[in-house]
C-alpha cells in the first residue's frame, strides 16, 4: 500500500528565504508525482507534474525534483513571499492495476511567510 | 477552457440527513474523481469513474455513500444518512488520458458540515 509523508507539517519563514519542503513515498512503482497548493477553503491547484522518467521540473520560482529510486522528492521555493502561505500538497500517481490514475497524498505542509 | 465545477460550496446539515454534491468536469475528460478531505490530512479517494463506469470504489462506504456519473459527464455524490465523521470537504477532479501526463484538475470543492 502506497503511503506518502510530508516533512514539515508547518513551516514559517520571513519574506525572502528560500525553503524546501520534502515529501517521501513507499512504493516506486510511480507513474508521477504532483505537487499541489492549497488555499484555505479553496481547492487544490496544480504547481508541478513529474513524469516518473523526469529528475525536475521548474516553473518560476518553483523547482520540484523526483527521485523515484529513494522515494523521495522535494520542492524548492526561491525567494518566497508572504502569497506563497498556503497548504502543499504531495500527490503519487500508481502505476498500472486496478487504482491507475488514483493519486495517493501526503498530509501537507503549512507554509507561513511573514513580512 | 473551463475548469471543474462543483455545487454547493458550502452544506450544513443534522445528523441522518442526507445531502448531495454535484460536480461537472472538464469537457472531454474521461476520467473523474471524488476526494474526500477531512481536516488537516490530505485527500483521500472515495471513487474513480472512466467514463460512466466505475473504476475503484474500494474506499467508499457503500453503505451510506453512493455516486453515479450519467452519461459520463456529470457526476452525484450522495450520503444517507449523514454522521458527525462525514464532516470534510468533498473534491471533485477530471484528468485526460493525453500526451500531458494525466494531470489532475480539481474543483473549488463542497465543504460539508454535519452537526
């Protein structure tokens, strides 16, 4: 069974410092990993895919890596800002049977920037 | 295009109650999801649908929990009768199956509180 963990649960960090939230899984049998961002009492919106043949995937300030072998990935946020607080979310997608395409998640973590 | 589309927002209801969430998907997507998301963990999968069929329903408590997608399009989530436990926000997500790599999109989600 697929089980996905997120360390930290909670993150506060001033304005301005890079930080990297790390998320681990069981199983490397992946088809993909997702981060997502969660707003409070909003849904969840995609920030990175990851195909499992891919290392990193980068969009703006926001660089994931996959290391399928070790079960492990990791996002990197550079230069972080107060808009960044929010929920981050880790999503393995499995590969083949009768769950494909299900995501498992990991619990999150809570992201506070303050000025 | 259009994103995934979910009603209510928000439902209160008693205790053996019972409620009902709507949720209509990207167009052309094949595949729909409903996530249940209790407070402070991360969603987990109630049921997955290609098309108009059911694909893992394994983590759904079928004895007050049903769902039905008509015509492969738009899909129902219901419970009766509703317990405390229900409390969470329900998600609704569709991913394609094309060369993308099968993100997900999600919904605003319902957020239900049952009293």
């Amino acid at each position: 069974k697929q089980e996905v963990t997120q360390i930290p649960a909670a993150l506060s960090v001033p304005e301005g410092e890079n930080l990297v939230l790390n998320c681990s899984f069981t199983d490397s049998a992946i088809y993909n990993l997702q981060w997502f961002r969660q707003d409070p009492g909003k849904g969840l919106t995609s920030l990175l895919l990851i195909q499992s043949s891919q290392r990193e995937q980068t969009s703006g300030r926001l660089n994931a890596s996959l290391d399928k072998s070790s079960g492990r990935s990791t996002l990197y946020i550079a230069a972080s800002q107060p808009g960044d607080s929010a929920t981050y979310l880790c999503a393995v997608r499995v590969a083949g049977g009768t769950s494909y395409g299900k995501l498992t998640f990991g619990q999150g973590t809570i992201l506070t920037v303050h000025p | 295009e259009a994103g995934v589309a979910q009603s209510p927002r928000y439902k209160i209801i008693e205790k053996r109650q019972s409620v009902a969430f709507w949720c209509n998907p990207i167009s052309g997507h094949a595949t729909l999801y409903w996530y249940q998301q209790i407070l402070g963990q991360g969603p987990k999968l109630l049921i997955q649908f290609q098309n108009n069929g059911v694909v893992d329903d394994s983590q759904l408590p079928k004895d007050r929990f049903s769902a039905e997608r008509l015509k492969g399009v738009d899909s129902t989530l219901k419970i009766q009768p509703a317990k405390l436990e229900d409390s969470a926000v329900y998600l609704c997500a569709s991913s394609s199956q094309g060369a993308a790599g099968y993100g997900y999109t999600f919904g605003s989600g319902t957020r239900l509180t049952v009293v």
